[in-house]
C-alpha cells in the first residue's frame, strides 16, 4: 500500500513551457485534490475532484487544468508554465468530502518556472 | 526534500515541555478543524480534528481547544519530543457544497535537547 505517490519529485521549466504532474493512490479514495505551498504559506487548494471523471475549482486555479479519468489517478496540467507557478505542489485524497475529512497528502514536486 | 517555508513563525520548547501552538481561523461558518503535522521532505500528515460543537478533544499527547467566540484554535502537545520538531498547520472546512479545506500559514516547532 503506497498510500498517494507522485511524480515527478522535481522539475525545472522555462516560461512557456507545459508540463503534467501525476497523482496516484492506491486507497480507493473518491476525493482528491491538488495544493500548492508558497514560502510562508499554508496550502491552497487548486483544483480538487469528487470522483472519477469529474472536477472542480478550488481557490487559486487560473493557469492550471485538471483530468480524473481513472479514479485512482489525478493530473494537473500546466498550459504555459509562469514563474508565479513556482511553487511545491501537493495531492491528496480522501474517502469522504465533509465531515471525517481526513486528507491523505503525497510527497510533494518542487517546480521551479525560471 | 520539499521545503515547507523559509518566514514562518518559530515556537522553541526544551525536550520534556509541553508546547502550545496557535491558530486563527477566518470563517465562523466552519464545522470542522483538522491539525496537521509537516515534516521537512514530507506532505502534512493529520493529528487530529474537532468539530464545532465540541471545544476539546484530546488525542495521545495532544489536545485541540476551540474557541469560537474568538476563532481562535489550539494544538497542546505534551512532554514534546524531539520527533514533534516540524510545521504544524491547522486547517478549517466550509459549510458550504464544496469539500475544501483552508489552511493556516502555520508554526514551526523547534524541540531543544
């Protein structure tokens, strides 16, 4: 049992640049959500989903897209890399929304837009 | 590893203590509160949590205090250790059809040997 694992763990892109960020999870979750942690900050959320092949907006999701097309995996997509999108990047998922949300977060990927 | 933050603010606590770290959140609407622990390297990892009715609830070694009047939270950790040193993060979810969590800035937590 991996628990939520993603990939890569480290990239670097110029401004322009796409990329895709994979989350995986082996828990049978429903939800899973995508984070981002600035210096001093606390997480925010981008983009989240309720279940496969559906997905929703969050806090902060302009420049970012997401797909659930298998439940146990959630991509977010960078179009046009921008340095305001350096940033570490976190997933995570849970088996209900509300109440008794106890959010299971992956490792990170530390992205650097130059 | 990932690095959590480089600005944050710093609690100091000798090995032994027991440490308070605070938190206040933005919505009176909130129904629920989830601390979280964040190792260098590592995504948060949950504590513990408290709903809205409640203004306690102890855990092992930790207690979460809520105290709506003011929107202030709580996270007591007792006879801290070594392996408590991290950042701790609370966070709050909204009362309303989405399934968001908000979080804090957060605290680091530094345990003196």
């Amino acid at each position: 049992n991996a628990g939520v694992t993603q990939t890569p763990k480290f990239r670097v892109l110029k401004t322009g640049q796409s990329m895709t960020l994979l989350c995986a999870q082996d828990m049978n979750h429903e939800y899973m959500y995508w984070y981002r942690q600035d210096p001093g900050m606390g997480l925010r959320l981008i983009h989240y989903s309720v279940g496969e092949g559906t997905t929703a907006k969050g806090e902060v999701p302009d420049g970012y897209n997401v797909s659930r097309l298998k439940k146990q995996n959630f991509l977010l997509g960078l179009e046009s890399a921008a340095p305001s999108q350096t940033s570490v990047y976190f997933c995570a998922s849970s088996y209900y929304g509300r109440s008794y949300n106890e959010q299971f977060f992956g490792p990170g990927t530390r992205l650097t837009v130059l | 590893g990932e690095s959590v933050g480089l600005h944050l603010p710093t609690l100091s606590v000798q090995e032994g203590d027991n440490s308070i770290i605070n938190c206040a959140y933005s919505n009176s609407a909130s129904d629920y509160f989830i601390w979280y622990k964040q190792e260098s390297g590592k995504g948060p990892q949950f504590i513990i949590d408290i709903r809205s009715n409640m203004d306690k609830r102890q855990g092992q070694r930790v207690t979460v205090l809520l105290n709506k009047t003011v929107k202030h939270l709580s996270l007591q950790i007792a006879a801290t250790q070594p392996g408590d040193s991290a950042v701790y993060f609370c966070a709050e979810i909204l009362m309303d059809s989405s399934y968001k969590l908000i979080f804090g800035s957060g605290t680091r937590l530094l345990v003196r040997p």
